[in-house]
C-alpha cells in the first residue's frame, strides 16, 4: 500500500483523510482513509476502514475523535465511529436519520445535522462526549417547489452547515432555489426558523452546498444547475440572509450541457473559494473580497472523472479531490499567494469517491 497510516497519524508532512463512497458493480464499499504527502503532494496509504455501504458524506467531530455517516438508502440511517489507532473506526452506534435518501452529514456545536434529499427535509441529533448519538432534537420538512419540473417538483434538501459561533444554521434546499436560516439552541438541539426564513438563488438555481465565512458575515452556495455561486450576505444578529450576487463558475462560451456543480470550499483564510464542476471536470477558482464579493481567477482541470467532493487540508496548502466516475483522487497545490491550483498526485482505487474529510488533529 505504500505509506501505512500507522506510522503517519499526526506527523506533520502527511496528513491522512477520510474517503466516503457510494457502491457500484465490482467495486469496493466502505468508508476508508488515505494519506497526503504535504511535502510532495503524494497519495498513499489507501485502506478500507469502515465495511459500510453507501456510506456517501462523511463529517469528524471537532474533537477529532469521532467521524459520522449517512447510508444512503430509502430508509436512511446515520452512524457514530470513534477514530482509532491508524484512522480504523469502530461504530459506536446508529440511529434511523429521520428522512429518506439521507445525501449530507455535518457536524456543528455538539450535533450532527443530516440532509434528505428523497424527502426534502432535515433532522438534527445531540452528540454525547462518548460519541453515542441521542434522538433526534429536531425534524423540519420542508414545502414548495422550483421552475424546472424535471428536477424542482419538490423540496431536496442536499446539505447543511452551522455559524461559526453556533448560533445558526443554514441548508441548501435543491427543490426549492432556497438556502433555509435557523437559529438554533445548543442546549436543546432544536432549530428555528428566522424571520424571513430563507435566502433565494436565480430561479431554476438549485443550491447544493455551501461554505460560511468564519469571521465575516457572507454565505456562499454553489447552484447545482445554475452553474454559479450564489453570493449571501448573513444578518450576524439574526441570522437571515439576503443575496448579494450571482457569480457563474465556468467561463462565457464554455460548454454547459451535461455539466453541474458538486462541493464548494472556502479557503482557511477566506481569501479564497472554490468549486468543483462535474461534466466539465474542473476546479473553478475565485478570489473573495473584503465586501464578500467573488471575482473570478481560474478554471483547471480537476485530474479525474466526475470531481465531486473535495476538501482542502489543514494547512490549507493543498486540495484533494474525489473522482466518483473513474474512482481517481488527485491532489493539487494551492499557490500561497495567488489561490490558484496545480496539479500533483494522484491516486488509482477501486471505489466510486464522492466525500473527502481530513482528520483532525486530538483535542
């Protein structure tokens, strides 16, 4: 296997890293980890860690001690697993996630908030500080629906993330071109929706992900089939949000049949954000100004087929991407000073990628 996660957990050249997958005819299922060369660029050290099917999103707690699951099924479930020696995982346990085709896992101020898109709605649980995860504090399904009767008939709610202080949190609704504000009580896990409740995109949008500024009040969301980055400004007091700009991913002229977005990231130092395109099989690259404003830098190619989720590790020097059509992850540098990407290693596995989660470090 080359490099044995064993020997590399917590030094500080290579950072090792989570890999969720969906099943496919012939190919492996589970969660499994990997390992970056921070030096190099270099990926190694594939091993499966976790035998779960359909295992899709996967989110670590804060701590670093612990690492959620969904199953993507129609009756979906969501687990708990404590990281242990060489990132294997034993499951703590597992609860129903209280929707169908459970398509996003986050983890945020104690809880594990999980995404339906079957049954467009949401459902947050209370973590315990051995890992186990309670009942469900809250349930929202949401109503409505979007202009593209192919894809908008109803709500598909596709992923989550909370505030940086806790105090809110937000979810991308495909279904509806809505990103849906909550402030939400620590103690007893329950969400409420602010007044007004939810940010729009352009019509026929479709938000699928999004990253929050930490320490600046925007929200970004990247529009599934709009091909953009719906730019919000966030209420800091109230949580609501109201969109400040709509900004396309790919270049005028570029080829848009076939093609959509999948992740969104923005850089530990917020002077950057990126996107990842499917069809096109790019990274779309965008400097962020002080008003929160994107403006475009870059598109390069991702290196592998299908680039669905990715995530930038720690030290904020490199992004690694999952291939889920190809079953390829690949590595690319992030220059220090202008954000631009290059690409580095890569690495062949027999899974069908489409979640990376780096570890982090104990608490």
């Amino acid at each position: 296997m080359g490099i044995l996660l064993t020997a590399i957990s917590g030094t500080a050249q290579v950072a090792p890293f989570f890999i969720g997958t969906y099943s496919g005819e012939g190919k492996e299922d589970g969660i499994f980890a990997a390992a970056l060369d921070r030096k190099s660029g270099r990926l190694d050290g594939l091993t499966s860690v976790a035998p779960e099917p359909k295992s899709g999103y996967v989110a670590i707690s804060d701590d670093g001690k612990f690492l959620f699951s969904v199953t993507e099924n129609a009756a979906g479930t969501v687990r708990s697993y404590r990281i242990g020696e060489g990132q294997k995982l034993d499951q703590i346990s597992e609860r129903p996630s209280g929707g169908s085709g459970p398509c996003h896992v986050w983890f945020g101020a104690g809880h594990v908030f999980v995404s339906h898109y079957g049954s467009g709605s949401i459902a947050c649980f209370p973590v315990a500080s051995d890992g186990v995860l309670g009942e469900a504090s809250s349930q929202v399904a949401f109503e409505g629906s979007g202009p593209n009767l192919g894809r908008q008939k109803a709500p598909h709610a596709h992923a989550m993330a909370t505030s940086a202080d806790g105090k809110f949190a937000y979810a991308c609704d495909l279904g509806t071109d809505s990103v849906w504000s909550f402030a939400f009580d620590r103690g007893s896990g329950k969400l409420t929706p602010t007044d007004p409740p939810r940010g729009m995109v352009a019509p026929g949008g479709g938000p699928r992900h999004l990253a929050i500024s930490p320490d600046k009040p925007f929200l970004y969301a990247n529009d599934e089939m709009g091909l953009a980055v719906s730019v919000f400004s966030r209420d800091l007091a109230r949580g609501t949000l109201a969109l400040l700009q709509t900004a396309p991913t790919l270049p005028e002229g570029t080829p848009r049949e076939g093609v959509s977005t999948a992740a969104i990231a923005l850089h530990t130092s917020g002077r950057w954000l990126y996107v990842s395109n499917r069809g096109d099989n790019s990274i779309s690259v965008f400097a962020v100004g002080g008003d929160g404003l994107l403006q475009w830098i870059e598109k390069v190619p991702a290196t592998v087929l299908v680039p669905r989720g990715f995530a930038l590790d720690p030290s904020g020097e490199w992004l690694v991407v999952a291939g889920q059509k190809d079953g390829a992850l690949a590595s690319l540098r992030i220059d220090r000073e202008t954000g631009k990407l290059t690409p580095a290693g890569r690495l062949e596995t027999n899974t069908v990628p489409v979640c990376v989660a780096f570890a982090r470090l104990r608490q």
